[in-house]
C-alpha cells in the first residue's frame, strides 16, 4: 500500500509539534504539525500511541506505513530525516518517547 493510503487510514492526530526525546531526556527533534511535517507528526503521534514509545516494534511499523518513502530514504540518506530516525531504532537503537507540545 502507498504512503498516502496508509495515512489516510491513520487517526487524525491533535498538537501542534510533537517532541522526541532520549533515554537521557535529551530532546532529539520536533516534528510540527505543518505543512511539510504533518504526515510524520500524524505517524509519529500513532506510534507513540499505539507503543507508547518510538521502540524497535513501533519503528519497524513506521517505515511500513512509510512505505515507497522508506526506500527513498536508504537510498538518499538525508533526504527524509523523520525517517532515517528510525532505522537504528529498528536495528535495536534506543527507544524515544514523544510527547505533545
């Protein structure tokens, strides 16, 4: 299924940015919900909600629903930073947690 077809499905999530943050509480990034970011804010805010955390599960899940984007992103490194986060999570990375801002 294509990106735009698996957001579509996913709820519709409130906030104005969502905050990720590192075992050592560091804050690691914001995604806005804006233009530009409001698909990974929507998919980031399902994953949270769904794993309570951005864990190894919920990351695997997210380059799923990311789907032809994910391809793009290994072969541009750089190019779709919301989800290049997530490959080393999946690998077994440290966990982030989000929370709503």
């Amino acid at each position: 299924m294509a990106f735009a077809d698996t957001l579509n499905a996913l709820p519709e999530a409130e906030g104005a940015e969502l905050v990720l943050t590192g075992a050592a509480g560091v804050e690691v990034a914001v995604i806005a919900n804006a233009p530009g970011t409001a698909g990974s804010f929507r998919v980031y805010a399902y994953l949270a909600g769904k794993y309570g955390a951005i864990d190894a599960a919920a990351a695997a899940e997210g380059l799923a629903i990311y789907a032809e984007h994910t391809e793009d992103a290994r072969a541009h490194p750089g190019r779709h930073p919301n989800i290049d986060r997530l490959f080393p999570i999946a690998a077994g990375g440290g966990a982030l947690t989000a929370r709503f801002r």
